[in-house]
C-alpha cells in the first residue's frame, strides 16, 4: 500500500479496506463476485506474551458484538 501512496505503482492488487483507510490516495474498483478472494484473520496470544490475561480480553473484544461492528466499518465480512 505505501508504493501505491508514494505514486510507485500505478495499480495493484489489495483488500477492501484499503479504500476505507486512505480515500485520498486509491481509487478502488471492485472485482466482480466470481473472481473475488477472501481470506481470513485469525488472531491468537504467544507463548512469548507478557501478559496473557490482556492478549486475552482484546481477542474477546474483537470477537465481541462491538469488535465485528468495527470490522464491518472498515470493510471486512463476518462468515
């Protein structure tokens, strides 16, 4: 996405909320439903965190009513 702002490229390929998050920059055109891709995020604490008890309270926020709400905003699909 930053070559796409610095004016490197002159199209690319990329996700949905892009458009969303810099308006001003990408024109996004979206590719007809037969073609389209999605994919998945997932989410999950690491045997390396600090503190396991917020790392598990912010993936229940994100799966929370208001965490979709918020991923919607921005363009991506509860399946």
């Amino acid at each position: 996405m930053g070559s796409i702002i610095r004016k490197k490229v002159d199209a690319a390929f990329g996700w949905n909320t892009h458009k969303v998050l810099h308006t001003k920059a990408i024109h996004a055109v979206e590719l007809p439903k037969k073609i389209q891709v999605y994919r998945s995020t997932v989410i999950a604490t690491t045997p390396f965190s600090e503190n396991k008890e917020i790392s598990t309270e912010f993936i229940k926020f994100l799966t929370s009513k208001e965490g979709k709400k918020i991923y919607t905003k921005y363009g991506w699909i509860n399946r």
